[in-house]
C-alpha cells in the first residue's frame, strides 16, 4: 500500500537552478530526490509546487511523494536523518501524511512571493535583497498594484516562448510596503508565469522612479508584449513565502509557523 506524503521545506536558492530538473544544471527536485531515495532505499520521485527561477529563494515550498512507508508522518527521528543528509541550503520543517488525491501543484489554491529591495548597502542581504539606490514613489508605486489587480492578461510580464496554455492569472493581493532602508513587494494569485514577478517589480520600479507612468504602465499591461514592460529584477531578491491548500492540518499549520522569514535590516 502506497501512502502519500507532503513534504514543506525552505531552500536559499543561490546554488540552484531553480527547483525543477534541468539536464546540464543542479536543481532543488534533484537533491531532495536524491536524499530520500538513499535514505529510504527506495527510488523516490518529488513532485514540487511549481518550479521556481533559477537564484529565486523559498522561505516556504511544499511538494509530495509517495511510499511504502507508512510511518513517515510527523517522524522526528527520519526528519533529522534527511536533514542531516541534505545540504544546509535546504532545510525540511515537516513530513506529513495526506490523501492521495492531493497534489503539490494542482492542489494549491494560491501563492505569495515577496521582492526584497535593499536601499542601502548591507553586507547581510546581498544574497537576499536586490541592491537599489534612489528615492522612489510608494504611493505611485501602489496605485500601479490597483491597477494589477484589476488585469486578467499578464503576457508582458512573462518570460517569452514557453510552453504554458494560457497567459491569464488571478492576482489577489499586491503591495509595496517601505521599512525606510528596505522597500519590499508582497504579490499573491491563484498561479504566475515563468518570470512574472520579476518583471513587474522592474516595471513597477520605473513608475516608483517617475520613469513610467500610471498611464503608460495600463498601456504596457495592454500591449501584451514582453518588450514594453520593464527589466527582470535580480533573482536573489524573491522569495516564495506561502502556497495556500486550504488544509487545515495540524502539521501544516506548525510548518507555516517555523518557516524564516527574510530579515528586513
């Protein structure tokens, strides 16, 4: 008999490829895959959320497998095996069991990433915040948030030639809140395409500048057109901070309770 597992880690994503395999590259997928199949001696395969850009961190991240074992579920002592196996980079808060029919990505109702933007030099966040100097528009910068919100289309913030069906996502949540040092943009919506919060926050730090306006940000969101929008923003300052299953599991609510969150200094 086969029991299914979620699995919800934290990874620092510098050294990786982004979660999902890659042929010439080191992912996240490959090295829990590789750490559970050893311990387990049992060819394991991971199923994750979603991929995740290559550099992109997750304070949060949830995937499944499935084994033979069945006493897996809240077991301290293979916790500490596994990950005493893994690299420090990835760290697994909890193991439980769930029904089969739940899945890592299509379960999932909803995900936020926050952007961390660093307004002044600090030695704690350069691999967790994008370096950014000058003085920017909050206030500007939110309204373009409302104007998100109200899109469907989000072609031009995509990454071009991939392979998904449909460019339509369902944002619920966007703002940029500012810690004075630190600016940082919390996003969430029912699914996101390769790239797409990267290339708002590059786009939205344009109008934030005075370099694009409300007007001209509407008419970029329009034109569908990867080319109108802003930059992609460095990797390093996104983060994967929750995914929403609408579970409401024991183990699942001490796994989003121990998970870091990204300093802001």
């Amino acid at each position: 008999m086969v029991t299914r597992y979620f699995i919800y880690m934290s990874f620092k994503g510098t050294a990786y490829h982004g979660w999902q395999f890659q042929p010439n590259a080191i992912s996240v997928q490959q090295v829990v895959e590789n750490a559970l199949s050893t311990i387990l001696n049992d060819k394991i395969s991971v199923t994750g959320a979603g991929r995740t850009d290559a550099g992109v961190h997750a304070s949060f991240y949830c995937a499944h497998f499935d084994s033979s074992r069945n006493d897996l579920s809240e077991n301290i002592l293979f916790l500490g095996k596994l990950n005493g196996f893994l690299p420090s980079d990835i760290s697994i808060y909890s193991i439980c069991e769930v029904d089969k029919e739940m899945h890592a990505r299509f379960s999932a109702i909803s995900r936020t990433y926050k952007y961390y933007i660093a307004l002044r030099k600090s030695p704690f966040q350069t691999d967790f915040s994008w370096y950014l100097r000058g003085n920017f528009d909050i206030t500007a910068m939110n309204e373009a948030c409302a104007i998100l919100k109200e899109q469907k289309d989000f072609t031009s913030f995509s990454k071009l030639h991939t392979d998904v069906k449909t460019n339509n996502c369902n944002v619920m949540e966007a703002f940029w809140s500012d810690y004075g040092s630190n600016l940082i943009f919390t996003i969430k919506a029912d699914r996101f395409l390769r790239d797409m919060v990267r290339a708002i926050v590059g786009t939205m730090v344009d109008i934030g500048s005075g370099k694009t306006s409300l007007d001209e940000f509407k008419a970029i969101i329009e034109a569908k057109n990867r080319c109108e929008a802003g930059q992609s923003v460095p990797a390093k300052g996104l983060f994967l901070v929750d995914i929403d299953y609408g579970m409401a599991k024991e183990c699942m609510a001490r796994s989003n309770s121990s998970m870091p969150v990204p300093p802001v200094i």
